[in-house]
C-alpha cells in the first residue's frame, strides 16, 4: 500500500482485501485484519479498503461516460425513466429524490444529539435532491421466481450513439471492480464478528445490487453550501465509492459524531459505509452511516480548476458509487449473538455520554420489504 495512504484517509481505518485474498485464511494475519474490519464498522460505520485488481483508469473511464451521458437534454434523459418501477432501474431526474432525514423523527433527533459545529447543512426546508441518478443492475438471477420483481428488473441502455457502445463495457468493469471488492469486505466482516465467511456473501448472492452514479449539474447547482444530496443513511446492506472528481462527500463516525470530508486515497482505494440491511442484521451492532453531499470550498476550488483545465468537459459531479444488497427474499432477521453484542456496546457508549436515542426495535421481515419501506420514505415508491 502507498506510504501516505494513512494521511489521507480521513483517519479512517484502511483494511487490506489483498491480505485476505492472498494469505491462508487460518493466519493470523488474516485473523486480525478480519478482526480490524469489524472492528472498524462496528465503531465508525465505514472504513477505507485496499483492492490492488482496482483500476483507477476504470474509475476515469466510468466518471467520462457518465458526465456525457448527464450533459443531454431532458427529454433524452427521461427515455430512461422508470418510475412504474419506483426508480429502480434507469435514470432518476433531479428534484424526485427527498432526503428521508427532513421529515423522519429518529434521524432529526440525530441530528439534534450532534455538536452544532459538528451538523449537516440544514434540511428542515429542503425539498428534492437537485442530484439525478442511474441504476444499473450487477446481478445473478436468482434460481427461484422471486416475491419481489420491480426490484430485479432487467437494465437500461441509453441510445444516444456516442454513449450507446461504450455503456454497458464500461459499467460493468467498473461494477464488477466494486462488486468483487465489497464482497470480499463481506467475508472479512462475517469472520471478524466470528461468522462464517460466507454468511453475508451467501445471503446476498442473488442480491439486486446496483452501479448507483449521482450526477449534479455544477453549473446550475455549483454555489457554496448547496446541498446535493441531504443527510441520509442508505437502505442496502454496504456501500461502496470510488473517487469523484468533485469533493462535497461528508460522513459521520458513529464513535465521535465528527463530520468527517471524505478523501479517498489515490490508486487501488475505496470508501465504504454501513447500510440499514446490514445495522437490521446486527441488531444494531453497526450502524448504518450518516452521509451528505454539498458544495463546499473544496468543491468550488475544483470547479474552477476544471473550468480552466478541461474547458470542453460537461461541469457535472458524478459520484463513483455502488450499493451491495442482500437477496430480496432473504428473511432479514437479527442475528442473536450479534444483538446482544450490540446491547454491550450501546451501554459502553452510554457509559462513555453518547447517548444514541431510544433503543432500536428490528422486526423480522423480508428483505425486498425493507427496501420498499425505505423507498416509500423517500418518496421513490408511491
């Protein structure tokens, strides 16, 4: 790994897939690294991972493509649109997508337990996200006819000739990257919580996960403290990002309350963040991370840089993003060791005067019906 990968990772922890990868998986080594990825979830609700089959030129290619297929027009853009299928497939216009936090009691509450220099851009009065979005499926079909079919539906090309030839290559090397990468992150936390490796793996094999790009239009959107994306959790099981051009991406460590300005480390480095599938499954152990995306100085300086860089490049921020989920039909149910280690730690964090709020109840239900809920809040499924 690169010398001054730590500096830069936002002293975040950095888990190495290549020593699970490349190491017997009965070492020590592998041992303590699986043991350090828990760890790291458990505490902070994400961490950075190292991949050496990452490719940044991928990445590159991936961000080109999405920032011209962003640049059309409107009505080119919603030939895309699916919301028959709550937006679950194709493109998503800017101004559909609201963010659950301005209007869910137990996230305000969070936001309210936050140091005041440490809260989000206010929400209360925010409407729609002014990002848009693509969804693109990485899946394997499942061998049964699932419960849940809009939330597997087949994928969208666009049909504009010069994004037409290059889309489905390019997504899916880039998809698969992250893919691979995120499941191998799910093996190393299913060994470091003391599961078999293969218990999260198995459980989302025929998973609806999605290559999931926002895009902004900096032009419209580019002024100092305009909020992208609102302070959110996501609702799949882990999240995955590669490196946008643009800064603005800002989480929250679950130990600290800090907002933390998320930097990826350049070369084979990926962020990765907690989601509700994966805080349901736990019990609460790990906590789904808070994130927002903002215009912020960093990401006016870009903006102006790139202005004088590439003067002929759409001024779009695309963000490099993939969300893992579990089986739609997989019954998502607490797993019981994990709850009561979840009891431990929210005592300890009382203990410490982090009050987390009242006590999280997580029902069992099926996957697929977990996602519609969460989709209904945000207003992506009527």
């Amino acid at each position: 790994m690169a010398v001054d990968a730590q500096e830069n990772s936002m002293d975040l922890p950095i888990i190495d897939l290549d020593v699970f990868r490349n190491q017997p998986q009965d070492s020590l080594e592998v041992r303590n690294e699986c043991q350090k990825a828990a760890k790291a979830l458990i505490t902070f609700g994400a961490l950075v991972l190292h991949d050496s089959r990452v490719s940044e030129q991928d990445n590159d290619n991936f961000l080109d493509l999405l920032e011209d297929y962003f640049a059309q027009a409107e009505e080119d853009l919603k030939k895309d649109e699916r919301p028959e299928l709550s937006y679950q497939i194709g493109v998503t216009l800017e101004n559909t997508e609201k963010p659950k936090c301005a209007v869910d009691e137990p996230c305000l509450r969070v936001i309210e337990r936050l140091e005041p220099s440490e809260r989000p851009l206010d929400i209360s009065a925010h409407s729609p996200d002014p990002k848009c979005r693509f969804f693109w499926r990485m899946v394997e079909q499942p061998p049964y006819k699932t419960r849940f079919p809009g939330l597997n539906a087949a994928n969208i090309v666009p049909d504009a000739p010069h994004i037409k030839e290059r889309w489905s290559p390019t997504m899916n090397q880039w998809g698969t990257s992250m893919k691979n990468a995120v499941e191998g992150l799910t093996e190393m936390a299913a060994v470091g919580l003391g599961l078999p490796a293969g218990t999260f793996k198995d459980a989302g094999r025929y998973g609806p996960h999605l290559l999931a790009p926002t895009a902004s239009d900096l032009v419209k959107y580019g002024e100092k403290d305009t909020i992208l994306a609102g302070f959110h959790t996501d609702l799949n099981f882990l999240t995955i990002h590669g490196r946008s051009r643009y800064p603005g991406l800002h989480i929250w460590a679950r130990n600290t309350g800090k907002r933390i300005a998320v930097k990826i480390p350049k070369g084979n480095y990926l962020l990765v963040q907690a989601g509700k599938q994966l805080e349901h499954i736990t019990g609460g152990l790990i906590k789904a991370g808070f994130h927002e995306v903002v215009v912020n100085e960093k990401t006016v300086e870009v903006i102006n840089s790139r202005k004088q860089q590439y003067p002929d490049r759409p001024l779009v921020r695309i963000s490099s993003t993939f969300f893992w989920h579990l089986n739609s039909d997989h019954d998502l149910v607490p797993i019981p060791d994990l709850a009561e280690k979840a009891k431990a730690v929210r005592a300890e964090q009382f203990n410490l005067g982090k009050d987390e709020g009242e006590e999280v109840q997580y029902p069992a239900m099926k996957v697929g019906e977990q996602v519609q809920s969460e989709l209904k809040h945000i207003a992506l499924m009527a």
